[in-house]
C-alpha cells in the first residue's frame, strides 16, 4: 500500500522540527516522491550521513511503502 503524502511530511517533520520540508509525488501514485529537506542539523554533515538521517526518520519504510524517495537535502543559505 502506498504512503500518502501526508504522513510522508508528518515522519518528516517529526524527524526534523525545525526544517523547511516540501514533499513532490513525482507520478502522481504515492509511491514516488521527491523530498527537499533543508535544516541547520545537517551542517557539517556530507550528503550521504544527511541521507542515511533522513532514511532512519522513515525507519525502514524506503523501499516497502514507499517505493522510491528522491532527496536533496542541505542548510539553511547553504549546500
């Protein structure tokens, strides 16, 4: 069953407070998105730990539920 949109950004927000979170179904299925997550808790971080945070916010749901995530993630005015 895929994941709606809605409780895709609340995991997400949960995650992340304090980030600015947009959330795109990419085909319209609810089962591909593209998440754009930006947060300070990041800096300092390469793109890959950014990623494998996000991923464990999702506890496991990547690649059952939901079937695809895009990300890009970054901080606030940053890379």
């Amino acid at each position: 069953m895929p994941m709606a949109q809605a409780q895709l950004e609340a995991e997400l927000r949960a995650a992340f407070p304090h980030a600015q979170i947009t959330i795109e179904d990419l085909a319209g299925d609810g089962d591909h998105y593209k998440a754009r997550i930006v947060d300070e808790a990041f800096r300092g971080m390469p793109r890959v730990r950014q990623h494998q945070l996000v991923y464990a916010a999702l506890k496991g749901k990547v690649g059952g539920e939901l079937h695809a995530l895009a990300l890009e993630t970054s901080t606030p005015g940053g890379a």
